[in-house]
C-alpha cells in the first residue's frame, strides 16, 4: 500500500514501465493538441474563438478545476507539511532568471531580444501544461486506493496562490531594469536598458535606447500564441506592470488615494509641505496595494483560496456531493473543471498551426531558451527537490509522490504564453518572443517523456531511501 508510483524496487523493467507511463501521458497531450491544430487547419480555430477560449480557461475552467481538486482534500495535517510550497515559485523564478541570465551569456541573443531571452527562461508556464502532464500522469501511474488522498492538483494549487503576484513583481523588477518608461498618449515606448547591450555589462554599464510602435488594437497577428496571450492577458488583468506611469485602470487606485488621504488637508497644525507629503504618501500607498491585490487575486488564484476556505471550514457544505445541502453547486464546478485539460492543450494546438517566419529569432537563441527551459531547470528542479528532501519534511507515505512530482513538474515546462506582453513592454521583439514559445512547444514532446521518467524515478527513489531509513 505504500507504492504510489511504483511498486516494489527500482529495477531496469520498472523504469520502463514508468516510461511507457510517461510517453503515455504526453502522448495523450498531443493528441489533444492535435485537435486544436486540425481545428486551426480548416478554419475551424478562429482568432476570436482561440481569444474567448482562452479567456474561458483562466477566468472559469482551470478555477473550476483547483477549486474541486482542493477541496477534498485540503487540511490543516496537508498544509503542515505543504507550506513550503508557498515560497516555492520564488525560489524557482530565481533559477530561471539565473538561467536566462547565463543563456545570455553563451547564447548572444540579439540586442532587442536579450530581455526577453531572460524573461522566456523565466516565466514558465505554471497553469495549462503543469494542470495536463499531472493529470495524465496520474492517471497512468497512480493507484485507485490513494485517487481521492493524493491528488496532485491539490499541491499544485498551493504554489499557484503565491506564483502570480511574484510572476508580477519579478517581471515588474525586469522592466524596472531595463528602465522601462511608458507614456499612455504617446504611440511609443522609450526603453533604457543598463546591461543589455552586451553579455560584459549584463550586470551594469552603459544603457541603450529601446523604442518600438505600439501594436494597434484589432491588428492582424500571424501567430496563435500573441492572440492566447492577449486572451489569458485580458482575463487575469495582467497589464502593464509599471507602477510609476499608471495605466487608466490604476488611474482610479489614484482617485481612492485621494479620498483616502483627504484628512490630511484638513489636519491641525500640519504645514503645507507635510500636508502634501502626506497626500503623496496615501495615494502611492492605496495606488500600490489596488495594483498589488489585482495581480495577485487573478482568477486561478481566487479558485484555490476559496478551496482552502471551504475545505477547511465547512467541507460538509459540499461533500459527499450526493447528499450534502450544495453538493449539486460541487458536481456542477466538477463537471466545468473537467473541460480546463482539452481546451488547455486544443489551443496549444492551435498555437502550433502558423510557425514562424525562420528569420524570427536566431536559432541559437531559440535552441538555448528551450534548453534552458526543458533541460536545466528540469535538472535545478531536482536539485530543489533533493535540498527539501534533506530538510526533512514529514509528508506522508500516501501523499509523498504526488508531492514531490508537483515540486518538479512546473520546473519543466516552456515559457507561458502571457510574457509576450512582458517583451512587447519592454520594447523587445515580440515575434521573436512568440517564436521562442512556439519551437518550444514543438521540442516538448520530443524531451518530457524522457524527463518526467527522471522525475518519477527521482520520487520513487526518494521513498525507497526514506522506507529504509525508516527500518
């Protein structure tokens, strides 16, 4: 009862079996993704209907699915031992900007594109391709006994509470370093970048003038992946993550600053300056704390926590579904969740139906991005895993692999779709940036099934060394 993953001893026919497990599960990803690309094909996939499609991903399905993936099995025992998982994404974007960093360094990408060769080693994908390879893989290797006690999903849903508002601040911190300066009535953006005009002043140095043409609304694209970006974009309010030129969004966090800075005007004995300094300070603050809270409580995020809450408060509110008073309301956020995997991997099918043009992007930059992504944070991912394995937590013997599989899987996936609008910011090139994505998604079937065979092996070896330090 103690083998999850895999029973009995690592041996030479188990871990075929584990890879046969793992061409499986990618496998069933790209025939699903096959359907998006044949859909593309003929007309069926148009720019809206990926756009809406993929709105209906982040804003419904993938909440829907967290939410009844956390509910059943959330606690106060899991979130004992789960809380590390919290700061987890902190420690992971570190190791893809130090990835994208030294990517920079051998791969000399182009001057326009060194940004965002960093941010495409950075960002991964953390919600549609973690949420399918999961899934899959949970259905190939895992075992009835433990389905409703080890949900993989569940673990993943706790990194995905913290990852967006870091997502943000870290791409926030990016353009602050590549002095990023937005001007929302002029058609241009003016860019002074320290550091990347060449791999020796990367750290510091002389800066360049970026400057590129707003794209117009409704303008045509050639690819699929800037339309699911615009999509996923638009339905978690990503924005424009600058907090010294506000967008018009923010220009109401301003007014509430205001308002909710007005007693100063009328504080005794205050001298003007420190009047004015105090309303300074309290429109900055309420300004910071709207844009802090809109890219933090994105829809995915509002799907977990509202999980947690529920789980662990009043789950007889909605389990067994059967009979409980909202059980239908449970069945029915089931029921939607379970379309968050095919309309995942239809668009990334779709995605794949334009390539790009080939003078897009270097190939040496686009083959070092997609090794930085698939083959060294897959490696740095263990590596963490190992790092918390020493440290000792005490996750239970059902619940081990599943756990220590959603510590490796988000290290293993390309760059998400919405860091086309990071590189479209920061005056990068955002084709190029499309393209990277693209060939990315491309190599992925070729190197998972070899990687997610060495995560599992990894999450098998872990329990039998615990199992014997246990003797």
């Amino acid at each position: 009862m103690g083998d999850y993953y895999c029973s009995g001893e690592l041996s030479g026919p188990m871990i075929a079996n584990i890879a046969v497990a793992s061409v499986r599960a990618v496998g069933c990803a790209v025939t699903l993704a096959a359907v998006g690309l044949g859909m593309a094909k003929v007309g069926m996939m148009t720019p809206e209907l990926a756009r809406g499609l993929s709105q209906f991903s982040v804003r419904l399905a993938i909440p829907a699915l967290l939410f009844s993936s956390v509910v059943p099995g959330v606690s106060g025992r899991v979130l004992s031992f789960a809380w590390p998982l919290l700061l987890l994404p902190a420690l992971n974007l570190l190791l893809g900007l130090l990835a994208g960093l030294l990517t920079v360094v051998v791969v000399q990408p182009p001057e326009d594109f060194r940004l965002g060769t960093v941010a495409a080693c950075s960002f991964g994908n953390t919600q549609g391709i973690p949420i399918v390879l999961l899934s899959v893989m949970q259905q190939s290797l895992g075992r009835a006994a433990f389905a409703n006690l080890a949900d993989p999903l569940l673990f993943l849903s706790l990194e995905l509470l913290t990852y967006p508002l870091l997502q943000w601040l870290l791409g926030l911190a990016l353009l602050r370093f590549a002095g990023v300066s937005e001007n929302e009535d002029s058609p241009q953006l003016t860019t002074t970048a320290p550091g990347l005009t060449d791999s020796g002043s990367l750290l510091g140095g002389r800066s360049r003038p970026l400057r590129r043409t707003r794209r117009e609304p409704g303008a045509a694209s050639h690819s699929y992946i800037p339309m699911l970006a615009d999509g996923e974009n638009a339905a978690e309010q990503f924005g424009r993550p600058t907090l010294s030129n506000a967008s018009s969004r923010d220009a109401s966090a301003l007014q509430l600053g205001d308002a909710g800075s007005s007693w100063a005007a009328h504080a005794p004995g205050l001298c003007e300056g420190c009047r004015r300094a105090a309303l300074r300070i309290g429109r900055r603050s309420l300004a910071v704390v709207r844009l802090v809270a809109r890219r933090a409580l994105i829809p995915p995020a509002l799907g977990v926590a509202l999980g947690v809450l529920v789980g662990l408060y009043d789950k007889g509110l909605v389990l067994p579904p059967e009979v409980a008073p909202l059980g239908w309301l449970y069945l029915a956020i089931e029921k939607l969740g379970a379309a968050a995997v095919p309309v995942n991997f239809v668009l990334l099918g779709a995605a794949l139906a334009s390539p790009p043009a080939p003078d897009t992007a270097p190939p040496t930059t686009v083959l070092g991005i997609t090794a930085a992504r698939l083959l060294v944070l897959p490696c740095l991912g263990i590596g963490v895993a190992r790092l918390l394995v020493g440290a000792g937590l005490p996750v239970p013997v059902a619940m081990a692999d599943p756990f220590w599989l959603v510590v490796l899987v988000v290290n293993a996936a390309p760059t998400a779709n919405n860091i086309v609008a990071l590189a479209e910011i920061a005056g990068d090139d955002r084709r190029a940036m499309s393209a990277a994505i693209f060939y990315q998604y491309c190599a992925a079937p070729l190197l998972l099934p070899g990687v997610l065979t060495l995560f599992v092996v990894f999450v098998c070896h872990t329990r039998e060394m615990a199992a014997r330090s246990d003797l």
